[in-house]
C-alpha cells in the first residue's frame, strides 16, 4: 500500500476521483454508499432530458471552491449520471 494515500479507503477514493470513475454500479447498486443508493433512486426514473440538465449543472459547479468531501459527493454523481446516460442512449 502507498505510504502517502494511507489505507485502502483513501487509495480507492483517490483513484476514483483522478480517473473520475467509480466503483458504484447505477444499475446493480454494487459498491455503491448508501447516499449513492439514494441518488440512484431519485434519478432512475427520470428521462434523459433532465439526467442530461443535472450533469451540466454539476460540470458547472467542478470549477468552484469546495471541500474535499463536496468534491467526492459531486465526482459520485457525475459518475452515477454517466452511467444513466449511457443506459437511456442505448435504448
């Protein structure tokens, strides 16, 4: 393990977060936080139209000041919403 990353949890988050992936799947809910799941429910049934809408909002909101955490939370979603769009493309 890094020495500078720490623990297991912080390499994950770090790799996430430079790769702007996730581990959380939208569509099973593996590996996914219970505030993922959450953010699933409410944006599972919603069209394109408005899962589109919300990732432009958060790619407005990545140039701004925020806490790491605000920074995690909004690369969670991005990545929750990618894997919608890619779903509702597909159909």
């Amino acid at each position: 393990m890094c020495d500078e990353l720490g623990d297991e949890a912080m390499m994950t988050a770090y790799v996430e977060e430079a790769g702007h992936t996730s581990l959380c799947s939208a569509a099973t809910g593996a590996g996914c936080s219970d505030k993922e799941k959450a953010f699933i429910e409410t944006w599972k049934a919603k069209g394109k139209a408005d899962v589109d809408a919300q990732v432009t909002r958060l790619q407005g909101m990545t140039a701004g000041k925020m806490t790491a955490d605000l920074k995690t939370w909004l690369n969670q979603r991005m990545a929750i919403l990618s894997q919608f769009q890619k779903e509702k493309t597909e159909l």
